[in-house]
C-alpha cells in the first residue's frame, strides 16, 4: 500500500513537472528571425542591431536568417512554416505591401499570414553614380536614358524589395523603357554600379554608407518626401521634376495565431529598444528614422500601404509579372 502510495506521488509529480516544462515562460531557446533580403542592406542592418539588443534583454539568442527571393517568398515560405509559437519571425517590409499589386500571385497573403508585432523604423531611399559619372543630376541621368534606354540600366535588390519598386515607379514616371537589373544582395548592387553594368543603383544611405563616404559613389536624388537628414544637399524625385515617392519601412512580425502573451512580450522589449536613446542615434546615423509601434497600427499601416500602393500602380500602367 505504501509503495503504491509512493508511486502515484511520483508519477503526479512527473507530470506536474512536465506540465510546468511545457508551460516554461517564452523564450526559453533561440529565436529565429527571417530576413527577405541579403547580408548587408538596411533591413538586415536594423534587425541585427535589434536582435543583438533583443538577446540581451530576453536571455535568449536571436539567429538572423537571410533569405532574399523575389517578393519575399522563399523567406515567407520558410517562416510560415514553422509553428506559430514566437521563436520563427519575419521581417516584413514595404516592399512586401507593394509586392501584392506587382505580382500575379503570392503563396502567402500579408495581410493575413502573419500577426503584426512593430516597426522599427523607416528610410527613404538614394538614387547613386559612380563618384566619376558625368551625370550630376536626375535630370542629366535622364537624357542619357532618354538617348539611349537600351544601355542604360537600373541596380536594385530583389523584385518585391522597395528599391525594386521605386526603379519600376522611376520608369513609368518618366515613360523611359530602363531596365531594372535585380541582385541577390546590395553588395552586388554596388559592384554593378563600379563597374558599369548599371548607371543607377537605387538603396539606402545605410547599405552603402562605406561606399558614399569613400567617395566612390554619390546620390543624385532621394526617393522620400523630404531631403534625405544624411545627404540634405540631394533634391528630392519631385524636387527633381519626377511625380513619385517613396517612404520605406521595416517591422517585425510572428505568424498568425502567435499567442497573444507572445505578441506583448516583443512588442514591449522593441518598444523599449528603438525607444532608447543609443538605438535613435544609430538609427540617425545611418539616415534612418527609428519608428515603434503597437501591433494595431502596425497592422493598419500594412493595409493602407497596400492599398496605396494599388492605386498607384494601377495608375502607372504597371503589369503584374
């Protein structure tokens, strides 16, 4: 009787136990974070500056996966999965907005796929020459497209990507037939651009950062609707005498059906981290603006985005591919 005793005590705590190791508080083991576009760009420079700072308040380490693809697909595909249960994110952009006007289809749809978590900052973008091109302005860069738009191609990452987008805006803006050449990665971007096979590229301050203050290249024009605080002396697209915008944009989502304790737990510690003092600096640094946000307005932001974007490629003639 004594032994039976025994052994219920210890089968009720063994299962005790077990339910208190599967009810152990998130995270208790890495978190993945699924990036759509290569090493290197603004995205990717954001998210690692968060995760660095995400491991340290969380106890946890946060593994940065770069899986650029046109649209964000394969990293989508890669994200959506995985359970819903906080350890696989993914690091939706703007170019993911416009990418449902742009392609035909989409093995995912943004809006429902994923459950918001913030933003973490915003960006506009640089129309870039090499330091020695004779093309000083946007207008300069234009006749030259103008006279011979069969030779005169655009350098961007991905298809999807916001700087894919903005070369597509670029050329039904200007009724210019430019070729718009994507890349795996922006490092590629700017050795096309040195080396002549693109006369535009089109990315971030903070992608090529290295490059511009070396003087190997310069912006001829800002895609956002004011001058860009790290180039003040680049004119804007419209400044320019070209009726577009662009307004990038980076956040951090889960997969739909996270629990919601998850989704408040992130939320809070990115608020925290892009709120603090350093993180703006560096934000600042790099021509970026540091942007949180609560799950809800991140979530209204993808479908007012989305449904720009619509309006406006419906209105440049742009065909889905």
């Amino acid at each position: 009787m004594k032994l039976t005793t025994v052994l219920v005590a210890l089968l009720l705590g063994a299962a005790a136990a077990g339910d208190a190791l599967g009810q152990a508080p998130y995270p208790n083991r890495p978190i993945r974070v699924v990036i759509p576009f290569g090493p290197g760009g603004f995205a990717d420079i954001v998210m690692r500056l968060v995760g660095q700072r995400l491991s340290e308040r969380s106890g946890q380490q946060v593994v940065i996966e770069n899986r650029p693809s046109a649209g964000g697909v394969v990293a989508a595909a890669a994200v959506t999965s995985a359970p819903p249960d906080g350890y696989t994110l993914f690091v939706l952009s703007s170019g993911i907005a416009l990418s449902k006007s742009l392609l035909k289809t989409m093995p995912f749809d943004p809006e429902t796929a994923f459950a918001p978590i913030s933003t973490l900052a915003l960006f506009d973008l640089l129309l870039l020459v090499k330091a020695d091109s004779p093309m000083r302005t946007l207008d300069d860069a234009l006749k030259s497209a103008r006279a011979n738009p069969s030779a005169f191609n655009i350098g961007t990452i991905n298809p999807g990507s916001t700087q894919n987008v903005t070369g597509e805006l670029l050329r039904s803006a200007t009724g210019i037939p430019m070729t718009i050449v994507p890349h795996r990665t922006t490092a590629k971007v700017l050795t096309s651009l040195l080396r002549g096979d693109t006369q535009i590229g089109i990315e971030s301050y903070a992608a090529l950062k290295a490059a511009i203050d070396a003087g190997q290249i310069r912006a001829i024009a800002a895609s956002g609707d004011v001058r860009s605080a790290m180039q003040p002396n680049v004119p804007t697209l419209k400044e320019s005498g070209v009726s577009a915008e662009v307004v990038g944009w980076n956040s951090l989502v889960a997969l739909a059906q996270t629990p919601q304790d998850v989704i408040t737990f992130l939320n809070g510690h990115l608020r925290a981290i892009i709120e603090s003092a350093d993180f703006k600096q560096r934000m600042l640094d790099l021509g970026g603006e540091p942007k949180a946000s609560t799950p809800a307005e991140l979530g209204a932001r993808l479908k007012a985005d989305i449904e720009m974007w619509a309006a406006v490629v419906k209105k440049a003639g742009i065909e889905p591919r």
